[in-house]
C-alpha cells in the first residue's frame, strides 16, 4: 500500500456534495481511495444530488470510477460488515481516513469503540494505530452529548471539523461554499489544492 492512500466514509448526514467533491479532488491527486458508506448516506445522495449508489460494492466502484474518470483499481468500495477489507486491520489500513459527512451516530460510535460495521471499525484502527481522522461532522444545533463526544475524539487525536464554511472568499454558488469546506480537509491531509484562496493572498481558482 502507497502512503498516497485515504479511507473516506461516507454517513448519513446532509452534505452529500462534500463527500463528492471530496472524492473527486482526491481521484484527481492520485490518491488510492476506499470508500466505506452506510445505508442511510444511499438514500441522502439519493435526496440532496438524485443520485443512486448501486448496492454491490463492485458496481459502486465502477460508478465513482466512471463519474470521476478514476484509472482501474483506484476506488475500491467495501461493504459495512467486508471485515477482511484492509481498512479493518491496523497491519494494512490507511493512516488517514476521513468521515464525510460525520453523522452524530456515527460520532457517537466511533467515540466509544463500537465498532459494530466497518466504518466504526476502521476508524477505531485509525485511533489505536495512531493515524490521522478528520471527521466532518454536520449538525446543529449541537447538543451536550454531541459536543462530549468532539472533546473526547479531539482528545483522542482526532482532528474535529465541522462543515461550516466562511465567506471571506465572496461566495457565488453553492459550490464554492463546499470547495471551502473541501479544501480545508485537503490541507489538513497535507494534499495540494488550489480551490480556495488563503488568508491574505490571491490567486485563480482552479476549478
């Protein structure tokens, strides 16, 4: 396995174009991708961008693929309970994963170790492996429990980031607001990007 590699799940939280452009941001930087996504993350993409994820892991694969014109064997999708998939296993699991969106479920159970389908698992081998999580969470307002359960994930290592993107950069369309957002996880990956302009300079975006 590269270093150039990322677990992204996908819950059910709204925020379906952050996921996407996400994914085809990391296709575009060559990065090797498994892709985890629950059931109810299906019937949000269903509803916020009338897209429909195939049910075998493989079709769902070759649909991203064909979507985002990734070459052969750079997405792989695993199923919630493929508990021999890499991203299962600290001796072969990424050292970056990022849960976008992050629903408060799934930050919940990630917060405790639940690890009851894979991406509670793979992102409880990230913690314990000492590897990089971002999770993208999406919600408010936010309640007592969900933010006990940020304080002890960013205790744990965990890099805290909620879809909340600012308006410094003059805005025009929706998808400048999820390229702030996208961008912002790009950097914390350490993954060049150029979608949005930083503090104090200017530039072109490219797009």
């Amino acid at each position: 396995m590269t270093t150039n590699t990322v677990t992204l799940a996908i819950t059910g939280a709204s925020g379906a174009p952050y996921a996407l452009r996400l994914l085809q941001i990391l296709v575009k930087a060559d990065y090797d991708i498994f892709v985890l996504i629950s059931s109810a993350a299906k019937v949000v993409f269903a509803t916020e961008e009338e897209v429909k994820i195939p049910s075998r892991p493989e079709d769902a694969a070759a649909f991203f693929s064909e979507r985002f014109g990734a070459r052969e064997g750079q997405i792989t999708v695993c199923g919630k309970e493929e508990w021999f998939s890499p991203v299962a296993s600290g001796s072969a699991a990424p050292k970056k994963m990022v849960v976008c969106p992050c629903s408060t479920g799934t930050l919940s159970a990630i917060s405790v170790g639940a690890s009851d389908n894979l991406i509670e698992r793979a992102a409880d081998v990230v913690l314990k492996e000492r590897g990089q999580l971002i999770l993208v969470t999406r919600e408010m307002p936010l309640s007592t429990i969900h933010l006990e359960n940020m304080l002890k994930l960013s205790q744990m290592g965990a890099t805290i980031m909620p879809a909340s993107p600012g308006f410094y950069h003059n805005p025009q369309k929706i998808s400048d607001l999820v390229d702030f957002v996208v961008a912002r996880v790009l950097d914390h990956l350490g993954i060049d990007q150029t979608l949005m302009m930083r503090w104090g300079y200017h530039h072109t975006n490219d797009k």
